[in-house]
C-alpha cells in the first residue's frame, strides 16, 4: 500500500506540474497576444489619430527640440518648456504639400485657414501665439495656474481641450463662433501642419473634449528671452 501510495504521489505531482506549466504557458501567451495587440493599437493611433504632437504621421521630417533662449511661464511663476522643430526647409516643404493626402478622410468637414507651419503646434499656436511648440502634458499646468475653468456653455475665445482615455492632453482649439442653432465652430491648428475651422468633433486626435473659459484677457502665457539651464525648469 506504501508503494503504491508513493508511486500515486509521485504520478500525481508530475501531472500537476505539467498541468501547472500549461496553464502557466497558456496564460503567457494570452499576455503577450494582448501587448502585442495594444502595441499594435498604440501604432495604428500614432499613425491615423495623430497622437504625436507635432504632426499627422511617423514621417514628420525633423526632430523636437527644446529651446534654451525663452523662458515661458504661467500666471503663478510656474517655469512651462518651449519647443521648436528643427527640420531641413526643403524636407518639411515637401512634407507640407502632401497635407491633403494626410487630411483626405475629412473631406468637407474643414474649412483651410493657414498653411503648414513648423513654428508652432496646436498648443502653441493657442498659449503662444504660434511662436513655439509646447507639449500636452503642460497644459494642464497651464489650465490650473491660469485659472481656467471648466464650462459646458461654449462661447467664443474658449478653448477646447482633448484628452486620450487616460486624461492625457492631445490637442487644443479655440472657440471662434456659436451658430444660431447652437453649432460650436471651432478653429485649431493640427500640429506643424495646417489651421482649420471644424466642428469640435471632426478632427483627428480624439471624441473626449471639454471646454474650459479664463477671464484672463488672452490665452497668451508670459515668454521672455533668457539663457537658462534646463535645471531651470519646475517639475
């Protein structure tokens, strides 16, 4: 009966660690089918929502860099990092001629206001006067110094933020007009390419918007020419 018990436990035991590799197994590759499956996703998002904040597609020609001779800074001293893209003229010529290919899928749902400009993002195009790139993730320090305040009442000269499902800021517009009906016209411009006038909704960085109001006089952050560290800068 001994043996025979130990010979069970032993049979057992290896039937179990098998059972226990498979599973183990099993649950590893449904993990690594769903990251790849979101790393996918995240591509596809980078490549057709225009996620990055600098252009339309991974092929924007040139690089994001910070500028170390302008200081910007919102209302309460908070120190905000200005960008510029560097980039050869003729590259980013061609690159903003192919804007109507990029834009082909929302057909009559803009209306063309400016050309391609690599000066300025959307985000700096709204807080800097299209002088300089600034980044999604400080514009919330921009909303909260400046005091800004969330409205569902639009009017014109709010703006408008987008947000990714985790609350990251993607994209930035300005309320220029109210239809009769009600209809919120607004006006941004999409990354280092073209300014357009579109509904809230027709544009290619996300559904999740909300409006937000100041009584500043402007949307214009404080900039003034210095040498500085990158030290510098608050967290």
């Amino acid at each position: 009966m001994t043996t025979t018990f130990c010979a069970y436990q032993v049979s057992t035991h290896h039937g179990s660690a098998v059972t226990l590799r498979q599973y183990t197994s099993s649950w590893l590759l449904i993990f690594f089918s769903l990251m790849m499956t979101g790393w996918s996703y995240h591509r596809i998002q980078i490549r057709s929502l225009g996620v990055d904040f600098v252009g339309m597609s991974d092929t924007v020609p040139g690089v994001v860099e910070l500028d170390n001779h302008s200081l910007a800074m919102t209302d309460t001293g908070t120190n905000i990092p200005l960008y510029r893209f560097a980039t050869d003229e003729s590259r980013f010529e061609e690159y903003a001629s192919s804007s109507e290919d990029r834009f082909r899928i929302f057909g009559n749902a803009m209306i063309y206001r400016e050309d391609a400009d690599k000066m300025a993002n959307c985000h700096g195009w709204v807080f800097t006067d299209g002088r300089f790139l600034l980044k999604g993730n400080d514009v919330d320090r921009i909303l909260c110094d400046n005091h800004y305040v969330l409205v569902t009442d639009p009017r014109p000269s709010d703006i408008v933020i987008y947000r990714n499902e985790m609350g990251s800021i993607l994209h930035t517009a300005l309320v220029q007009g109210i239809l009769r009906d009600g209809t919120v016209i607004t006006e941004s411009k999409w990354g280092i390419d073209q300014r357009f006038l579109h509904l809230p909704a027709k544009q290619p960085y996300s559904q999740h918007f909300e409006y937000y109001r100041t009584d500043r006089p402007n949307h214009l952050i404080r900039i003034r020419e210095s040498t500085f560290c990158n030290d510098d800068y608050n967290d």
